[in-house]
C-alpha cells in the first residue's frame, strides 16, 4: 500500500502508540518467560511479581550445561542436527520437483500436485503408529534419522508449493539462452535456474528448518533415549519430573527460542513472503 | 482455451520435445513422499481393521478384526468427548481469532511510522515453537505462580485463586487462549495481503457519494476480501482441528479427559495404552473430517493453483 497516503502530526502519534500498546500486550508472554528465566526460584513465587529480576540469576542457564539427564545444550544439538538434516532432504528434493512441476508438462502433473497439496492437510496421528513401525523394520528407530526422514514430510510440500511459483515466474527467455549456450536441461536447471530462484530457496530452507525445529510428535515418537532426543521433547519430559521448576523451565525454553529469533531477526523478509504464499505451519 | 493460449502450447511443445522430462524432475520428491507418507496412510487405514497389539506390532501376519474398533471407539464415552472438545476448540479459536486479526489488519493496512516494522514482529508468536508456547501459557495459567491470576485478583474480579488448567471447567478455556495467541499473525498476514488487493480509488468513490465508513466496510472491504477469507477460515480450521502439541504439552488431554482433542486421545490410545488399531481407528476418523473440509479447500485454490 505504497501509494497510500502517509499519516502526520498528531494521528501518527496516536496510532504510533496504540500499536506499541498492542504490542505490548501481544508480546508479553514472551518478555514474561524471558525475565522468569533470569530470576531465582524465590522470586519467581513471590507475590506481587516483579517485572524485572531483582536479583540477576543465570545459574538456571550454568546448572544445564554441565552433565546430567537434561543437558538442554546436548538437546539443543539433537534439535541442530535434525532440523539440518530435514532441511537438507527437504530441499535437494523439492527444488528439482518444483521446477519439474512449474515449467512442464506431464501427464499426471496435476495428480502430483494434489498429492502435495493433500499432505499439507494430514494430521501427525495418521502417520505416527504406520512410520513407528516402519522405521522399527528399517532400524532407524531411535536415530536422528528417524526425525529427519519424518520431518521432511513437513518440508518437501510446502517447499514444492512455495517454489513452483518462483520457477513459473522466470521468463523462458532466460532458459533458452542458456540453451543456446550449450547447456542441456540439467545444467541450465542447475546455473541459471537454481541461482535466480534463490530467495524462493531461501524461503524453503527456512521453513523446512523451523517446521522441523518446533516438532515434538516424530521426535518424542520416534526417539526413545533422553540424550538422543530433540530440545522440545527434552522441554517435555522435563515438564514432566520437574513441574514447578519454573527457572529452569524457562530457561530450557528461552534457549529453544533462540535460533528461532534469530532467523526472525535476520531473515524477516522471507518469513512474511513464505507465510502469504498460502502456506501453513503443519 | 484461448487462440493465443494454443499457440503458446504449441510453441513450448516445439521446444521441448519431451514434456514428459519434466517427471523426471518431480519423481524423488514424490516417491518419497509415497514412501513416508502415501503408505503410511494406507497402513494406517489396514490397521484400524486388524487388532494390533505391542507383541504383534511389527509382526508380519496380524489378526484381522473387522469393523471392532469403529465400532468400539463410537461406544466410547472418551472418543465422543473428544470430538466434540475438538469441535468446540476449532469453532472457538476460529472466531476469536478471525475477529482479532481482521482488526490488527485493518489497523495496520494504515500508513504510520511504526505499522510495517510492528506488524512485522507481531508475527513473533506464529514461529515459537509449539511445545514453548505450551509451557509459556502454562506457566501464565499457573494457580499460584500465574501472573493471570495476579492480574485478575488485582483488578477485583477473583477472589481466590483459578486453577485453571487442573479444573475441569477451565482447561479447555486455557488452551483456546493459547491456540488464538498462535492463530492471530496468521489470520492478520493473510487478511493483511487482501487488504493490499483492493483498489484505493473505491473507498475514495463511495466517500464521494456518501457512503460513511462502516457502509464501505461493508459494501466494498468485505464483499472484496471473500476469497480471502474463505482461503484463512477453512485453512484454519484445517490447522486448528488437527491440533496436538499444544494439547498434549498443556494437559495432555486431562484433566479427566475434559481436553482431550481426536488427536491426543489416539496417540494416548496408540502410544500410552497400546491400543495401536483403536488408536488408527481415531486418527482415521480425524482424517476423514479434514479430508471433507480439504475438498472446499482444494476447489477454492484449483482454478489458480494448479
């Protein structure tokens, strides 16, 4: 809405801060888990709350890198390398098919695109008992693999949904000229194709990472062992035993939110152009 | 098809010999996808019709049982709560949080200093992961520890304690709240990039023949943003109804099963009690009623999508 007409003066002001109050508000959970995480266990209980801690604590932080069952860091690597791992499958096989899907042809074109579109709908508990079992009889059954090859189910749809349409925005001009420099379909699909639609790959990437990254059912399912399992399975399991422990809670949760703000932080634009191209968080 | 259309698909087809290469692109990722979703679905329909139990699980031969756990999970007190609870969860968050985020997009469509950037991190709470959001609203919704109830003893409006999460009558309540504090970005970027579809010049007609705000908000914004908001209702009520997560780190479906959604009474069914067919018989059921919704859906986005 570039051509709407900017608001000055006093109406600015206004709704400049109505917005921040609703900000405020909307964000307050956030802010509330953060500051609980830097306080003790006593003040946490305390009444009236304080909003900011009184004393400084980040012995819940400290208590958690060392050894013991709920090392949050060690779970902070499973995480790391599952959702890699995820993303990865996710996109050497989604860019390929978004290309496949948005500049040919084929017969049973449509049939597939169903097929990708249909899978963005299913529910986790279809799936989970039928992918227990099979990953029991291909021996993945507590390994990352497990997570990553269940993960990127996540991806791959949205991923192919989301870059057909960078793929079917670039002129054929451009393919044909790679063409007549000597490229075939495959290397005019890696050189040129690839490295034009490079923010829609981006878009991808981010998305397979964070879909993987907030999963608990394939990583809880699938992935028995404590020290194997993913940081919000690790978030789980310690809700679990230790309830009240809200300092430490905190903290576990805060250190989940990290790469999360991170890609916010840095990789905003992309974020906003993957959720208004009609995809969904699964 | 239109002359000009049929002349640009013959043209393609001159180009490309073989149309048909394309598969070769698409065919990974589908097999795949066959693979580790495709045949699950269908394992999962064969299951519900047998009676699979942890000795049999992984068994080659398992007992074939008919129409037994349908006909067991519809007797099931459990199952009928659960589906309405999930019922009355996706209606309630749906509206609520429609409401909120056509407003915050409404809000934020005008042109301020600060409308893109806070806009921007109102999306924020759509990106936490689940399981956070869950301890978060667990912590808020705590009976001594709650800032909520801090809040609202401050206020005057309790006087004790809620114990929110642990009464019956509340629990449901607390997980609507957190699923709309998740739901609201969504609803306000969709709504948001319909917003920017309608033509500026239409507003600015209508004032010039009287209409007054409320009247072009519902002559002109509504009418206009329909397929918007049809697109955001039904994938929200796709989102919302397979819910599990949240559900199953707030309460895990208690107290007393009051907030047991289709999703967690079948993995609690599959993965607590091992009633692995009756578990696949729930999540069947579960997906039959999205595949129904999905239909609506897929007409929508068909003339544009595919």
């Amino acid at each position: 809405m570039d051509d709407d007409k900017k608001l000055t003066g006093r109406k600015n002001v206004i709704m400049c801060v109505i917005s921040v109050l609703i900000l405020c508000v909307l964000l307050f959970p956030l802010y509330w888990i953060v500051v609980t995480s830097l306080k003790t266990e006593k003040e946490i209980f305390q009444i009236p709350p304080t909003f900011w801690p009184k004393v400084l604590n980040t012995k819940s932080y400290a208590a958690q890198v060392g050894s013991g069952d709920f090392n949050m860091f060690k779970s902070f690597a499973n995480s790391f390398v599952i959702s890699v791992g995820a993303t990865l499958v996710a996109v050497v096989l989604a860019v390929p098919a978004s290309y496949g899907i948005a500049k040919y042809r084929f017969r049973g074109r449509k049939l597939m695109m169903l097929g990708f579109l249909v899978t963005q709908m299913l529910p986790v508990a279809v799936l989970l008992t039928p992918m227990f079992i099979m990953f029991r009889n291909m021996h993945l059954y507590n390994t990352a693999g497990a997570a990553i090859l269940a993960d990127a189910t996540i991806g791959i749809p949205f991923s192919v949904l989301i870059l057909k349409n960078y793929f079917a925005s670039i002129p054929k001009e451009l393919e044909e000229a790679a063409y007549i420099d000597g490229c075939n379909r495959f290397t005019a699909f890696l050189r040129v194709l690839i490295p034009i639609a490079k923010p829609g790959v981006m878009v991808c990437a981010i998305f397979s990472f964070l879909y993987a990254w907030g999963d608990l059912a394939y990583g809880m399912t699938f992935i028995i062992d404590q020290q194997r399992r993913p940081i919000t399975a690790g978030i789980f399991n310690f809700m679990g035993q230790y309830g009240t422990k809200w300092s430490y809670l905190t903290a576990f949760a805060v250190v989940t939110i990290i790469p999360v703000a991170l890609i916010f932080i840095f990789m905003q634009k992309y974020i906003i152009s993957g959720m208004t191209s009609g995809a969904v968080k699964g | 098809m239109s002359d000009g259309e049929v002349k640009i698909v013959k043209k393609r087809r001159r180009l490309f010999q073989y149309e048909n290469v394309g598969i070769l692109f698409v065919l990974p990722a589908f097999v795949y996808m066959l693979v580790f979703v495709g045949y699950p679905i269908v394992k999962n329909v064969i299951l519900s019709f047998q009676d699979v139990t942890m000795r049999t699980l992984t068994a080659a031969s398992k007992p074939f049982a008919g129409l037994a756990n349908y006909t067991a999970i519809f007797h099931d007190a459990v199952f009928t709560k659960a589906l309405v609870n999930t019922l009355v969860f996706t209606v309630a968050c749906l509206v609520v949080q429609f409401l909120i985020g056509f407003a915050l997009a409404m809000f934020f469509s005008r042109n301020f200093k600060f409308s893109k950037p806070v806009r921007g991190l109102l999306m924020m709470p759509w990106m936490i992961p689940i399981t956070v959001t869950a301890l978060m609203f667990k912590f808020i919704f705590g009976t001594d520890v709650g800032i909520l109830n801090y809040i609202l003893q401050s206020l005057g409006l309790i006087k004790d304690n809620i114990e929110w999460l642990i009464s019956t009558n509340t629990a449901m309540l607390g997980i609507i709240c957190a699923n709309i504090w998740i739901g609201i970005p969504f609803n306000m970027i969709l709504i948001s990039t319909g917003l920017t579809t309608i033509p500026k010049e239409l507003y600015e007609s209508a004032s010039i023949d009287g209409a007054n705000k409320l009247q072009s908000f519902f002559r002109i914004t509504v009418p206009l943003l329909k397929p918007t908001i049809e697109s955001v209702l039904i994938l929200g009520f796709i989102y919302t109804f397979k819910v599990f997560d949240l559900v199953y780190v707030m309460t895990s479906g208690g107290p007393v099963n009051s907030t047991h959604m289709l999703s967690t009474y079948s993995y609690k069914l599959s993965f607590e009690m091992f009633k692995y067919s009756k578990g696949s018989a729930v999540a069947n059921v579960l997906l039959v009623i999205l595949l129904i919704v999905g239909i609506f859906y897929l007409r929508a986005t068909k003339e544009d999508d595919m």
